[in-house]
C-alpha cells in the first residue's frame, strides 16, 4: 500500500487504520480488497471526502491520497509529507501526530 498525503489547511482531524487492503477513516470502513490488478477507482466512489484522486493497484499495491488536514502553523513534515508506504495494520500514523517540541 502506498498513500500519498495531500495536506490543507482547515480544521478537522484525520484518522486512519489499515486492515489488510481495507482503511477505516475517522470510523468510515473502505475496503479496496475487491479492486482488481490495473483498476481504477475514481475518489467519487469511495463517498469519502478524505480520499483526493484516483485508487489504484499496480504491482499489487493499492495506491491511494488522503486529504490531510493541517493547521496553518503545521509542522513541515506535515506540510510537505512524504509518502506512507506499506504502512502495518493498525493505525497508521501521519505527520500530523508528531508533538511540536
């Protein structure tokens, strides 16, 4: 799994789990399990407004981009984040949880 962050400022908060090729944002289940190998899914069908672009799978990857909200005065890792890939199941973490020292 490969998840591309795009960062915007506005409020609000993002969290996110992985099981298997499934995600559960803020509490919403999505499984992408069924998306085949080549496939696209358009962001529209995922009624999520976390998920920006395109899904797809390549090379058996399923490769996604969440929006990741940030606050104006965010972190730079947060600002220009990097992406997250093959994350572990259980919650993944994002550049948004980093405390400001």
């Amino acid at each position: 799994m490969r998840i591309a962050l795009s960062p915007q400022v506005r409020p609000g908060s993002l969290n996110v789990q992985r099981s298997g090729d499934a995600l559960i944002i803020n509490g919403a289940r999505l499984d992408f399990a069924p998306l085949p190998e080549g496939a696209v899914l358009p962001a529209s069908a995922t009624n999520c407004e976390f998920i920006v672009g395109n899904l797809t799978r390549r090379a058996g990857q399923l490769e996604l981009t969440l929006l990741l909200p940030i606050a104006w005065d965010a972190s730079t890792a947060a600002a220009f984040p990097q992406p997250i890939i093959n994350p572990p199941n259980g919650r993944v973490a994002l550049p948004t949880d980093e405390v400001p020292q």
